[in-house]
C-alpha cells in the first residue's frame, strides 16, 4: 500500500503548492514546571514568488505590523525575489522537495522502516487506514537525511478512496539537533477540488536553548485556499531551463 501511497501523496503535496492561502501561527514555549516563557503569535500570507510558495507576514501578535517591521518584510520580500530570480532549474526542484513545515520521511518509509495496518479510522468523514512504521534495526542510513528519518516513529493515515495520506503524525524516538526525544508533530489534511490541503498542522516539544531544556507547543491553521495557476512540476534538467509561471 505504501509503495503506491507514497507517490500519490508527494504528487498531491506538488499540487498542493499551487494554492495560495492564509496561516495562523502560534508558539508558546514553558519551562519543565510549566511557567509560561514566550507566546508569539503570527499571521501569514502563502503566496507565490517566482513560481514557488513564499510566506509574507502580515500580523505579529494579532497586531498590523508596524511601519518598521513592514519595511523589513517587504526588504525580506526583495531579497528572497532576487535569489529566486537566480536559483536555476535543479534549485527550484530541490526547494520542491522540501516536505511541510513538520519533518515527515515519506520517501524512507518503504526501505527503512517496518509497517504494520494497525486500525481504521475516519478523517474529514472520509474512511481511512492507519498504519505504523518504525525504523528497522537492521539497516544503515546512506546520508544525513536517512539518519534522521531514522529518528522518528510515523503514523499515517492512507484515504481509502484516493490512497493519499490524510494525516501523519510523526514521534521523535531519539534527540535530533535541539528537539528532543518525544517530541510529537501532527498534519492533518482537508481535501479540496480533489486535492488534499494541510489544514492545520502541531508540534508537542521538548528542545534544548542553551543547555536548558524547553518545553513548547507550536501550530498552524490554515484557510482561505485559492487555487494559483502556476506550474509547480519537479522537472528534469533535459525539460527546461527556466521554470514558468502564470497567475489569472
């Protein structure tokens, strides 16, 4: 089942990032007796910047920016064009490849990992099959990338109907740069015009900042989505040179 619901849902991310949409961030960060050290709230606008996604602030603290932080943002907006407008055509499809916000090694599931149907379940009314993979014992990683696919547990949740994962959870089973052991990320997917959308997406985490350990909890909703014609295909070098775009 993985080997067909794998494709299917990196392809459906693809045309995922065609649509535009609004984000609702929110961080709040404790320490290990629960005291409150930091709550940061944001809002952001998904839209797109020579042809790839690009997310553009536009409230700190459910507050406008100010004059001063919009100046900023909009530099940030400048210098991201500029560097985009020079990324060449294996660049665009490597930041194509990049999974969500939440680290999930889908393309690693089918090699280094052992996966088991363990229950059924229903996600946006829709019936689903939940499976569990944990990494193998038994292999070795290749690069960096594998080794830390190797840190985590994932649990999906495969739509019936479409075979495209329509949410994934994701444990840390051992330390991964600051984020620690038990740390738990969630994804869960609505399904629009056909396409499965990440509609709101949370972290549960333990992290080291300067040795202290830090307990948090970040999340995302998104809305608002609007379908953007823009060409988002992972070609090959031999296809084109230049990556289109067209917006209507």
């Amino acid at each position: 089942m993985l080997r067909i619901a794998v494709p299917k849902t990196l392809q459906n991310r693809r045309t995922a990032m065609a649509y535009t949409y609004k984000i609702s961030y929110r961080n709040r960060n404790f320490t290990p007796l629960g005291k409150l050290i930091a709550d940061y709230s944001a809002k952001y606008d998904v839209i797109f910047v020579e042809g790839l996604p690009y997310r553009r602030q536009i409230e700190e603290n459910q507050k406008p920016l100010s004059p001063t932080q919009s100046a900023d943002e909009q530099r940030r907006y400048d210098r991201t064009f500029a560097e985009r407008s020079r990324m060449t055509v294996d660049q665009k499809r490597d930041y194509l490849r990049r999974p969500w916000n939440v680290d999930v090694p889908l393309p690693q599931l089918t090699t280094l990992f052992t996966n088991k149907v363990v229950g059924e379940d229903a996600i946006d009314g829709r019936p689903s099959i939940v499976l569990e993979s944990k990494p193998r014992s038994d292999v070795f990683p290749s690069d960096e990338e594998d080794r830390r696919a190797l840190h985590k547990e994932v649990k999906l949740w495969i739509d019936r109907e479409d075979l495209v994962v329509s949410r994934i959870e994701a444990t840390l089973v051992a330390d991964d740069a600051s984020m620690l052991k038990g740390t738990v990320a969630r994804i869960d997917f609505l399904r629009k015009d056909g396409v499965w959308l990440p509609s709101h997406s949370d972290v549960q985490f333990r992290a080291l900042n300067d040795s202290k350990t830090v307990i948090g909890e970040t999340s995302e909703a998104n809305d608002d989505f609007h379908r953007f014609h823009v060409d988002v295909r992972l070609l090959d070098p031999s296809e084109a040179t230049s990556i289109p775009s067209q917006a209507q």
